[in-house]
C-alpha cells in the first residue's frame, strides 16, 4: 500500500477503500470530488491489486470485485484511445464471460473497446489494426472455441503485426483441456480477474 | 405423450430464493458488499419477472427416450448485459444467478410434469444423459431442428454452446420398470432390491 503523507490523506485513501468493499458508488464520487484525484487513481489501483490477488487465492469472493468494479466506475474513464479489445471468441455466444471480463478491466480504468459475442478472428485483427490496440482479450467458454486464438494468431502473423500486441485468452479452464495451455498466446487463464490484471500491469509497465 | 410437449410458463412460477441466489454468489453477511447485494435484491427480481419466458418442451425422439428442453428466452441476458453496460454490475450479476436458480427449479418441476405424463403410459425415467458427457451435441442439434416449430429461437454450436444462454438441454430414457441410476431416483423407496445401480449411487 503507498504509505500516507498526512493523516488527512490516510483517512481519504481509508474511506476509498472502505467504499470500494462496499460498493458505494455514491462515496467514490465524493470523495473525488474532495480533490486530488490522481492520489486517489493510484489508491483505487493499488487496492484493487491487493483486492485481486487475495481472490485469485482464494479468500475473497468475486462478489467483492464485483462491488469494487461498481464502486469504482464513479472514477471517469480515462480520456485516451483504446488499448484492448474484449470479445467473446468465435463460437461462444454466451454473453456473461464477456461482459465479467469488460467489467474488470473497465475496472482498472483500461481503455477498451467492446467486440461483442461470437467475434471472428477477422475482426479481432481488424480492431487491431484500425485503433493500434496492444491487448486482444479473448473470452472463451469451452476449449472448442480455442481454434479462433490459433486464427488470430495466424492472421497476425500473415498480416506482420503480431508482435504488435498482446493477446490475453480467458475462460475456459486449462484443466479441461491441456492443449489451451499450448496456444499462441502470450497469458492464459480461465479466470478474468486474472486476465485483467496482467493487461492492466503489462499497460503500465 | 405427444411427438411434442410444450410445458407452459404456467407450469414454472418463480419463487426466488435470496439466501440461496446469495451463497451462489458467496455473499454472506459478513462480507463488506452484502448491503449493497441487499439492496438490489428486489430489483434484480423484478427484472427477472419482466423478462423472463420460461418454457419447456420434451421431444419424444423414440419410444423409449426423450429429449427436454427447458429455457427462459433470450431477454434476461439481454438485461443483464444492459445492466453490465450501465456499470450497474451488482444487479447484473445477480440477474445472472437468479436466471440460473430459476433454470434448475424448471428442471425439478419439468421433472414431476414428465413423470406425470409418462406414467399413464406406465412408464418412467432410467437415466439421464447430459450435454457434454453423455448426450452428443449431433443429437442435441437434430432434437431443436425438429423443436423449431414450437421454439424457433434455440440453437446448439458446434462447441456446444447453447442459445439462449439460459437455457439448458438433456435426454432422459425410458423404461417400463422405475429405476436405474437416475440422480433424481430414491432407491430407498424403489422395490427392485436387486438392481444394480441401487449400490453404486
């Protein structure tokens, strides 16, 4: 945690917290309102990291990052172009991955464009190359759906650009199927909080 | 029975549970979040009630299976997704979670309203075969194609996802003896002392 200068900040940096555990909206905004919102940006990172590795091990429950997700859109999004593109892979038209996925990195303030459900490889590269994207975030939701990563892949390296930007594969669990840990990309889980965390710390790096 | 059955929303009516929908969701009340989770509940329900359109259908396939099809229409997904879009994720995901509750109370019920129907033919259920273990996505995809002109909305991909999302797909077998090793049978009460399965499950 960044350590406090002043006991009015501590207690500032404290009642952010308290109101992202809550999911208090409402106390985020004004909060920010009070001032020194760039302080509080980095606060608001520096807990959801925290928040985040103790549910990927396994003592909080998602419905906390949930809460904290909600809290946390009171921060306004950054003005900057895309970064990333979220869809749900060819073949997977189910819409909850995506959205849970969308909600995370919106969460860390990640810049993203929404690719929808069931996106083609085609238009995975597209978004790539129209907006300069660094992130592919692609959500999965059976191991089938792992052929539209391999194409994505390809397609990038056919069109010279794959090494222009990450791609990031979640959702369907490794366990079930060992070859998604051979896929041509460069993180995969089955979990989005985790997916979002590496963008987010690979963005910043 | 019919070739087709349709079963009604009449025959599903919704009885949200929150203590359950909230340890779906490990929203306890000791957890920092649980007010906010509260305090939406009955939003969330409302939303559940507008847009959802549950309905069943069994497809006698042949004189001894048939398969269900059990689904709330695509509009709670729908909803949820609006919700998500507006940040408004807490009732979001409980929509989520709700929709899924109400899909395994359907099952239990379209489960009594079978056997109900079967046993004037004197029959009754031996098994279930699942998407995914035992009930091949082929099967499932000719099952809907003939069910299209009661539920023309429903599809399985090739992967085997299923659409809407929130619905839910899988092949029950018949016999003329009430038995076997089908979860929802009590061997405590089935006279068949003999059978097989009686001491597997």
């Amino acid at each position: 945690m960044i350590p406090a200068c002043d006991p009015g900040q501590s207690a500032v940096k404290d009642q952010l917290q308290d109101a992202l555990l809550r999911g208090e909206r409402s106390t985020v905004a004004a909060l920010l309102e009070s001032g020194a919102p760039d302080a509080l940006v980095r606060a608001k990172n520096s807990f959801l990291n925290d928040l985040t590795d103790r549910y990927l091990a396994g003592s909080l429950p998602f419905c906390q990052l949930t809460a904290a997700a909600q809290a946390a859109s009171a921060f306004p999004a950054p003005d900057l172009p895309p970064v990333a593109c979220c869809g749900a892979a060819q073949g997977n038209t189910s819409a909850a991955g995506r959205d849970y996925t969308l909600m995370l990195l919106s969460m860390w303030g990640v810049p993203v464009l929404d690719l929808g459900v069931d996106v083609s490889p085609e238009a995975f590269l597209s978004a790539v190359l129209e907006h300069r994207l660094r992130f592919v975030v692609c959500v999965l939701f059976t191991p089938g759906d792992a052929e539209c990563v391999r194409r994505i892949h390809e397609l990038a390296e056919e069109h010279g650009c794959r090494k222009d930007f990450s791609l990031v594969v979640c959702g369907a669990s490794p366990s079930e199927d060992r070859s998604l840990l051979s896929l041509p990309a460069d993180f995969v889980t089955h979990r989005a909080a985790a997916a979002a965390q590496w963008v987010m710390n690979a963005w910043k790096r | 029975m019919e070739k087709i059955t349709v079963y009604s929303g009449d025959c599903f009516p919704l009885r949200p549970d929150r203590e359950e929908v909230f340890r779906w969701l490990q929203c306890s009340a000791e957890q920092p979040c649980y007010g906010a989770f509260a305090a939406v509940w009955d939003r969330a329900v409302a939303l559940l009630s507008e847009t959802a359109e549950p309905r069943a259908a069994a497809l006698r396939e042949a004189e001894d299976r048939l398969s269900i099809l059990l689904t709330l229409g695509q509009r709670p997904e729908e909803a949820a997704t609006r919700l998500f879009y507006k940040q408004d994720y807490i009732t979001g995901s409980i929509l989520n979670v709700l929709c899924d509750e109400l899909l395994f109370q359907m099952d239990g019920l379209a489960f009594e309203l079978l056997k109900r129907d079967l046993a004037r033919e004197r029959l009754s259920v031996s098994a279930r075969e699942e998407p995914g273990i035992d009930y091949p996505i082929e099967d499932q995809q000719s099952c809907l194609a003939q069910l299209r002109p009661v539920f023309p909305g429903v599809s399985i991909s090739e992967h085997g996802i299923i659409s809407p999302a929130k619905s839910m797909m899988y092949r029950v077998m018949l016999s003329h003896r009430d038995c076997g090793h089908v979860s929802l049978h009590d061997c405590s009460v089935c006279p068949q002392t003999d059978c097989l399965y009686r001491h597997v499950k």
